[in-house]
C-alpha cells in the first residue's frame, strides 16, 4: 500500500477555501494574507498569470489602473482563489468597496463646485447693454419730466401748437384788412368802380380804429424813443435785423410767424420778399416798404430822402 502526498490546504493553491468575515478592506486583506504566506508579487504572477502591475492596484486600491469590472473581478477571484480564500466573495466585497470610494470622491468633487458657485454668486453680476441702455433711457426720461415740471413747460403744448398770439392792435390791423376785400368784392359784383388807394387807406383806417380802441389810442401819441416793431409774417421770407448800430442780425421766418423786436434809438428792418409782413410801430400800423436797391427796407425813425 503506497503513500499518497496530499496538498496542503494551508498553502498557495489549496483545495479548500478559507471564507471568513473580513474586518479590513479586500485590497488590504489580499496582502496581509499574502505576506503571511511568504509570496512574493512575481510569484502570485507566475502562478495566476495576472500583471504585477494589477496585483499591486489591487493592493492599494488603485482603481482606475484597473482593467474593465468583469475582468477586474476575474482577476481578483483568481488572486484570492490561489491564497486559498473564497474568491468570489473577496471580488464582490472588492468592487463594492471601489463603488463606495468612487460615490465618496463623486461628492467631494461636488462640493467644491457647489462652493464655487456661491462663490461666484457673490461676485458682482455681469450687466447686459440692453439692460444699460434701458436704465440711461429711464433716467433720461426722469431727467426730462423734473426739468418740465420745475420750468412749468409742457412740451405736448409746444408739439402741438404755434404761437400765433397777436396784439390787439395788430387784431383790429388784419380784420380792417380782411373787411375792405369783403367791401371791394361786393362794389365789383355791384359793377361800382371800385375805391382807390386813397379811399381803400382811409377805410382801413376807420375800420381800425372801429376794431380796436387800443390802436387809435396809440396811433394819437407821439412816436418816441424806445421803439417797438411787432410783425406778422404773412409769407415766407428772409430778414435782416440792425439795433442800435449794432451787428446785422439774418434769420428767416414762415408764413404766421410773429417777431417783437425794440430798440432804443433806431432800427433798420430788410425783408427779402415784397409783401411779406404786417407791421406794427409801437402799436399803430406801418406800411410795409417799396422796393430800394433789391430789398424793402424799414427805417426807424425814419430817414427823410431828399430828391
């Protein structure tokens, strides 16, 4: 009867299989019990065929030098199979140990993000130019409103109306006008000759006076010193302006316009256009000049041309 040699279930490559709770991670458990045994890493490697470079990821947890889980965990299996543990049991402990790892660094990751985040929260905000020019709009607008409101201006009311204010002798002028056209008009249909320049002047003037008690009560005293020349443009036209021998004013006004201008001493008025005004001296009616030198020219006080 021959002697047979069985293995020894306590070393490298036994039967049996040791399965015992592990009180310590199964990377460090792997080389505890491999220490223990007298192995080497080179020597685990001839006997599994796994890397050395994997056995030792194992070891220290180096999980992403580690290959793909199904062949992470076939790895682990034969590294616990050939120390004589139950190597499934050490593969499935193994990678639940790498999942839990991988979530704690997943939020420890995060949280700097998230303290990131806050901090930028607490940097000052970038502002769009849309939003900017929004706000120099509104404050434009406010600028706008307190000016109107301090000055008492509406500028709706300046939109929308023309100063057409007149004086009411310069009223009872323009309706003295418009009665003797009504008064010529109706002797031409009566087939009557009508008035001359004379008759016409002499109705304009009764009818003025009759109009207007301010008109005749100007027209009764004497033209003196400061003068006042108010003139209502009845067309379009240019003006030269010269006050007191001072710099020649040039400006150009619309049919409707009215101009008050005074001087203390004297006055020279040069309209571009014939016909082109009605005028007023100091509150009485002023023929409007004849042409002289290309212009009508209007001299206050004035100048007596000698033949």
């Amino acid at each position: 009867m021959s002697d047979e040699k069985k293995p020894d279930s306590s070393g490298p490559g036994a039967a049996g299989q040791e399965t015992e709770e592990i009180r310590e991670d199964a990377g460090g458990y792997l080389r505890r019990v491999r220490k223990e045994k007298g192995l080497t890493i080179r020597e685990v490697e001839e006997a599994t065929r796994v890397s050395a470079s994997n056995l030792r990821a194992m070891e220290a947890h180096d999980y992403d030098a580690l290959p793909a889980d199904t062949f992470t965990k076939g790895q682990v299996t034969l590294y616990a199979d050939f120390l004589g543990l139950d190597g499934r049991h050490i593969a499935t402990v193994f990678l639940s140990e790498r999942d839990a790892r991988r979530d704690g660094r997943r939020a420890r990751k995060r949280s700097p993000a998230q303290s990131l985040s806050a901090g930028k929260m607490a940097e000052p905000s970038h502002i769009s130019s849309a939003t900017i020019a929004a706000i120099l709009l509104l404050v434009i607008i406010i600028s706008f409103t307190i000016f109107c409101i301090y000055t008492s201006w509406n500028p709706f009311a300046f939109l929308t109306t023309r100063n057409d204010r007149v004086p009411a002798s310069m009223i009872g002028v323009l309706q003295s006008e418009e009665a003797a056209r009504q008064q010529g008009a109706m002797l031409m249909k009566s087939g009557q000759p009508a008035p001359g320049r004379e008759q016409h002047e002499s109705a304009l003037s009764e009818l003025t006076g009759a109009n207007s008690s301010r008109a005749a009560e100007m027209e009764a005293r004497p033209l003196a010193p400061p003068y006042t020349l108010t003139v209502r443009f009845t067309r379009a036209t240019g003006v030269e302006l010269v006050r007191d021998g001072g710099k020649t004013v040039r400006r150009s006004f619309l049919r409707g316009d009215t101009a008050n201008w005074t001087a203390d001493r004297r006055m020279t008025v040069r309209f571009d256009r014939p016909a082109s005004a009605i005028l007023l001296l100091n509150g009485r009616p002023l023929p409007f000049p004849a042409k002289q030198d290309g212009h009508w020219q209007v001299e206050i006080p004035a100048t007596q041309h000698r033949p």
